[in-house]
C-alpha cells in the first residue's frame, strides 16, 4: 500500500482547482494499492469533497488547523469545523514551523485536537530534534533543503533516518521533497509507505503520472 498525498500549499483559485479536477478525475483509475490524499488549501475544501465523493480510494486533508478547540479567535479553522470533510491534516510542515512560528507546543496541541476529532495527523519532521508525539501513525520526513528546491534526499538517507528515528510502534513513513516523475522510482521500496508532494501535485498530469507509477510498481 501507498499514500500519495498533494500538498496545493497556498495554490490555486476556485477555478484553477476545477480544471485540475476535471483532468484528474478523467484520468484517475483508481487502485485498491494506493491511497490518494488531496489537501487543498482551507476554502476548497468543500466544493472538493462535493466532487470527490464518490471516488474511490480517494480522501481530503487539511494542511493545517488551529490550536484552539473553539471560540473567538478570528480567522482560525477548527479540527471540529473540519469533522466529515476530511479524514487527515498536515501538522508541522516546515513552512508552518518557518514562517509562522509554529512551536512544538503548538504543533502537539494541534495533533491531540486532530485525535479528538478523529482526523489522522500526518507529522512533519524536519531532522532528528523535532519532537513527535507518541500518538502519531503517520510521519513525514520533509528535510527543508529538500522543499521546493529540486534537490530531492538521498533516498538511502530518507531509510536511514527512518531506522534512527527508532519508533517502536507500527507507523507509517512518508517521505517529501522535491519528489517528481522522473525521480520517484529511486524512492520505490518496502522502507518508505508513501510521498508528499508539493509542486508536483499541482500539475494534475504529473500528479497522475505518478500516482501510475506507485500503482504499477505493486503489480
Ligand atoms: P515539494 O514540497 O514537493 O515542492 O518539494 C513538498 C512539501 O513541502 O511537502
């Protein structure tokens, strides 16, 4: 099994999603061997999940939520405004650790407010330091050179890192940073469950052609 997950980060209008969408969803045959996690930023949110329902093998996330349960806070969105739409949230990433601060405090209330509302957090780690709540099932090693830049990991060192995080329990282990079609056959073996894409999630064709090659290596 796979996890493909798309990261649109602060991309895309109303209108460009629904062309993205009406390319994916002629394209896309789904596959019982991998899982497909849009996470689209905060307001199509919902008109994606209306168009999305019924694919199969195909769920939402969030790429973030608030810290704060509920309340006068302006301007947050909720793990409980999020209930019934999605079924997972980045929690993390190091864009949010960057440029908005993001404490580990922070990014532990977000993942027990995640649990409470039964939405799976995906844990972003940038290196070894990051802190990770024993909770968490899902893991992302997103090394911050990696990110945007085109300098993907060493995929031995993505399994490395994995090996040092030293994790008792059965977790999954995703891996993100400048993946793209043309390199993400290095990344395929049993070690890592699943990649995080940025940019190239937001090209809907090489999304799909991606997610055929996770497809098809299962075969
Ligand atoms: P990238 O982003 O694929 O553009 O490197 C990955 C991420 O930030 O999750």
């Amino acid at each position: 099994m796979y996890y493909l997950i798309a990261n649109w980060k602060a991309n895309k209008s109303f209108q460009e999603a629904n062309l993205w969408l009406s390319y994916f969803k002629k394209n896309y045959q789904p596959s019982k061997n991998v899982k497909v996690i849009i996470c689209p930023p905060f307001p199509l949110i919902y008109p994606l999940f209306e168009k999305l329902k019924k694919i199969s093998n195909l769920f939402l996330g969030a790429q973030d939520l608030s810290f704060y349960e509920e309340g006068s806070f302006t301007g947050e969105v909720t793990a409980k405004m999020l209930v019934g739409l999605i079924n997972y949230v980045i929690i993390g990433h190091s864009e949010r650790r960057t440029f908005f601060h993001e404490t580990e405090e922070i990014i532990d209330k977000k993942v027990n407010l995640a649990f409470k509302y039964s939405i799976e957090p995906i844990l972003c780690l940038r290196n070894l330091n990051d802190k990770i709540n024993p909770k968490v099932n899902f893991i992302a090693y997103e090394p911050p050179f990696a990110i945007g830049s085109g300098k993907n990991e060493d995929p031995k060192k993505v399994i490395e890192f994995k090996k040092k995080l030293n994790i008792k329990k059965k977790f999954t282990f995703i891996y993100g940073g400048s993946v793209n079609e043309k390199n993400i056959n290095n990344y395929l073996n049993s070690e890592i469950d699943g990649f995080l894409l940025g940019t190239s999630s937001l090209n809907p064709e090489e999304f799909i052609n991606i997610f055929n090659k996770l497809k098809k290596s299962l075969k």
